[in-house]
C-alpha cells in the first residue's frame, strides 16, 4: 500500500471511470494498468487520465462510492439498534442488503474503463491476478479474526480459525472472473451503432448467462448430506447452551433446499475451506427459530434447533459466482460510458437495463427462488443489480447534468479515498484503537462516552446511536475531504 500525492491519481476504492471526462473518456482510459471495486474496492486509473482538469470529472461514481460506504457505517453500526435497517435474517431485502451489490457493480464499472484497450492480454491478466491477490490477502488481514474490533482490546487469531472469506475477498473473486471475461471475450470490433455494440460485447454475456446457469445447477443439484460441528458452548455461560453437547449433528440428507442449514452453498464452503473457517455469527441466528428477538439477536428459544449455532459464510464460495455476475452488470454500465457520448443516451441505456433486471428479480422471486443475500440467489442478484443502476443513474442525472454537487461533496470525497475510510472505519481498526486510551477502566473511553452522552441527551438509546453514527460518517468525510485537498489518496 502506498501514499501517492499526484493531483489525478485515484485511489483504490475509486474508479477510473471519476477521471473519464464526459466528451472524451474514449480516450482517458487504457489497457489494464490498474483496477478498482467499488467501492471500487480496487484502484482504477490511467496515466492519460491525470492530465484530465478536474471539473471534467464523472463526478457521479464518486458520490456513488461515497454513498455505498456511508451506507455500510450505517447499517454496520446502527444496525443494532434498528433491525429494520440490518441485514435480513435469511430470506428478504434489507437497506444493508444493497451495500455489496454496490460495492461490485463499481468495480465492474471500473474493469470496462480500465481494459478497454489490451493489446498484450497475458500481460493484463497478470496484472489482473496479482492485483485480485493482493486485495484477497488485504480482507484476510482485515476480516480473517486479526482485529478484533471496537469492544475488544485485543488481536490476533488463530490460524487453525481464521476466516478465508470476507468482502475483500469476495470482491476480489468477482473482479478477477469479470476482469478475465472484459480482457479476452471482447471481440475487437468499433462501435459505431447499438448493433455493433452488441457484437462486440454479446459473447461476454453468454459467458455470464452460463456462470448464472452453473450456480443454478449447483444449488439445486447438489446433494447435502447430514454434517456435524463443534457447538461454541466450551467457555459460554448461558444456561441454555450448557445443556447442548460440543458435537451436534445437522440432519441434511436433501437437495435444493435454500434453508439455512442444508444449503448447496453451505456444503461447498463446507468442504473446501472446513467448518473452523467458516463465519462464526452468521444472519440466520436473528431468525424466529434462533432468536426470541427476531429480527435482533438473542437468547434461543426452547427447542431452537441445533443448527442456530452452526457457523456459515455470507461470503463463501459459491455464492461469490453469483456476486460476479454483478460485477459484470457494472462492466455493461461502463461500456455504455465508453461508447455512448449523449447525456440522454446514458441515461436511457442505462435505465433500459436496470428496469428489465428488476422485472425479472421479482418475477423470479414469486416464481419460487427467493430473495436471499447470504445465498446471493439470482433473484437478489437481479433486483440488486437493477437498483444499483438505477441509483447510479439518478445520482449521474443530479450531480453531472444538472450539477448539483454541493449536498453531495461529503460522499464524493468519501468515494476518491474510500479504501482508507473502510479499512478504518467498516472494520473498526480506528475506533478500536481509540478505546485504547481509556480512564481507569476500559468502559470509560472516549467512543463509548461519546455514544452514552448522546442517548443520555436524547433519553433514547436507539436515536442517541443513530445521530452518533451520523457523527461518525460526517467526521470521516471531512477526513476524506482533508485527504483529497492534500492530494493524498491510498491505494494498493
């Protein structure tokens, strides 16, 4: 990682797509020098793009970063005290269920400007691969169990426990299928009309329709055999889980269930990266069966069922294949930018293909494959999708058309230097080590007290946390905004 001051160099939870100016961003982006998700969570810039004035800017991206990692602080951290806003127990859609969808239709958008032009293709793909890793390793590093988080004063993990997957990790993986798909089944044929732009492109979305198709066949193909795992009673008081023994079998023995103990998606995680692995404190457990609080979390009723404590990854394996399936959907959106010069061009292109995919996820959903972020069904892929066009869209329309930049400033410069925001922030690192400076007792820290004054002052322990996180986002903001007066951006 590294600090780079350069005035047009971006850094690595932006695209490139923020230096493409609006009349000439056919030129301002080359081969694949650089990447980013989106967050962007990967870095996207070109050396043709920092001579770019930064009125010239598609400041919309930016503002779209900005405000998907504003949303992830709010949900992360508010969510708790509004379940409403929390991630959906299992099946259903949430606010929290639109922040990784976000974050991968960026990077997609991200890929098609970055490798627009390769003409040495194993050299890109290299570049490509080695830039998937580094942001791979980066979410063990954040997510694995290292850091342990605001509450906790300690780190390190268990390497026999560490958790493989993670949001990092999951963008990395859709990057690196939409980044291989955007370098070798483009075929090299000038855009002039929508006819050619569809052969250009159409072979890439026959690759995308067969990944949907394979991830289709496999969650309802596969057979889930019953499985066990080590109940995590050891060194818990609760009197409930003292009468449950540290080996519990899950009764599977079905195929196609999407229920959350005997799902495809489970059993693949399962075997390739072992139980211990897994996500310990997974969604499922704010369910009716795992909770007295649903949709919160919270003592198990009587008879909960032994898989409430089983662990599971919302990021895992296979459901990552479908995550880059929206990955793919954003490199379309980019395309549209690169091809199509018209305001109203973009902005009917991509309506055009937000409504369809949302059509389409809720005719599947009443079809009977329902809506679930933890699974990434194709019915959550397709709603998702369709949102994060149409939101890019609205915000393009606002900020780059009619110039309304001023209500967005804060999120766009949350969005040129989201990669610190997150690391710090979405993951605790910052707050964390805040509460490391305490008075004669851990409790009495200046985070804490900060969030206890405020439920003291508004008598509500909800509303004194959520203007609390509101404080929060703001004061990184202004964080982002100092960074980007200084021309100092972080990237990998």
């Amino acid at each position: 990682m590294e600090i780079d001051d350069e005035d047009q160099r971006l850094p690595l939870l932006q695209s490139s797509l923020s230096s493409v100016p609006l009349a000439e961003s056919e030129h301002a982006v080359g081969g694949g020098d650089s990447i980013a998700p989106s967050m962007s969570l990967i870095e996207c810039y070109e050396s043709e793009s920092r001579s770019v004035e930064s009125h010239h800017r598609l400041a919309s991206l930016d503002v779209f970063r900005g405000l998907t990692i504003a949303l992830m602080i709010l949900v992360d951290d508010a969510g708790g005290a509004f379940p409403i806003i929390n991630h959906a127990p299992w099946f259903g859609l949430t606010l929290a269920d639109f922040v990784m969808p976000f974050f991968l239709f960026s990077v997609g958008i991200s890929i098609s400007l970055t490798f627009k032009k390769t003409s040495r293709k194993q050299l890109a793909t290299r570049k490509a691969f080695l830039r998937a890793i580094k942001l791979f390793l980066l979410g063990v590093l954040l997510q694995g169990g290292y850091f342990h988080g605001r509450g906790n004063l300690s780190y390190g993990v268990d390497v026999t426990k560490i958790r493989w997957m993670g949001v990092l990790q999951r963008i990395s993986m859709g990057y690196l299928v939409a980044s291989a798909f955007e370098i070798w089944l483009v075929r090299d044929i000038a855009v002039d009309s929508a006819v050619t732009f569809v052969k250009r492109h159409y072979i890439q979305w026959i690759f995308t329709v067969l990944l949907s198709l394979v991830y289709m066949c496999l969650v309802y193909g596969l057979y889930v055999p019953s499985w066990t795992f080590q109940a995590p009673n050891a060194n818990n008081s609760s009197s409930v889980l003292k009468n449950i023994s540290d080996t519990q079998t899950v009764q599977c023995g079905v195929r196609g269930s999407l229920d959350p103990p005997c799902n495809a998606v489970g059993l693949v995680d399962r075997f390739f990266l072992g139980v211990q692995h897994l996500y310990q404190h997974p969604v499922y457990r704010r369910t009716k069966d795992c909770s007295i609080k649903s949709p919160d979390y919270g003592p198990l009723p009587p008879n909960s069922p032994a898989w409430c404590l089983a662990p599971f990854d919302p990021e895992g394996i296979l459901s990552s294949m479908m995550a880059s399936v929206t990955c793919f959907v954003g490199v379309h959106y980019g395309h549209i930018v690169l091809h199509f010069k018209g305001h109203m061009q973009r902005l009917c292109l991509w309506s055009i293909g937000s409504f369809p995919l949302l059509i389409l996820g809720f005719t599947l959903n009443v079809l009977g494959i329902p809506i679930s972020k933890p699974l990434y069904t194709l019915s959550y892929m397709c709603i998702t999708a369709g949102v994060s066009g149409l939101l890019l869209t609205v915000i393009f329309y606002i900020v780059d058309i009619k110039h309304i930049t001023k209500p967005t400033r804060v999120f766009q410069w949350m969005g040129m230097n989201a990669l610190i925001i997150y690391a710090l922030a979405a993951c605790e690192i910052f707050p964390a080590a805040v509460q490391g400076f305490y008075w004669h007792s851990p409790e009495n820290n200046l985070v804490d007290g900060t969030e206890k004054l405020l439920q003291v002052m508004l008598h509500s322990e909800k509303w004194g946390t959520l203007i609390f996180v509101l404080f929060e986002i703001l004061f990184w903001g202004l964080v982002a905004g100092v960074l980007h007066f200084r021309r100092i951006y972080i990237k990998l």
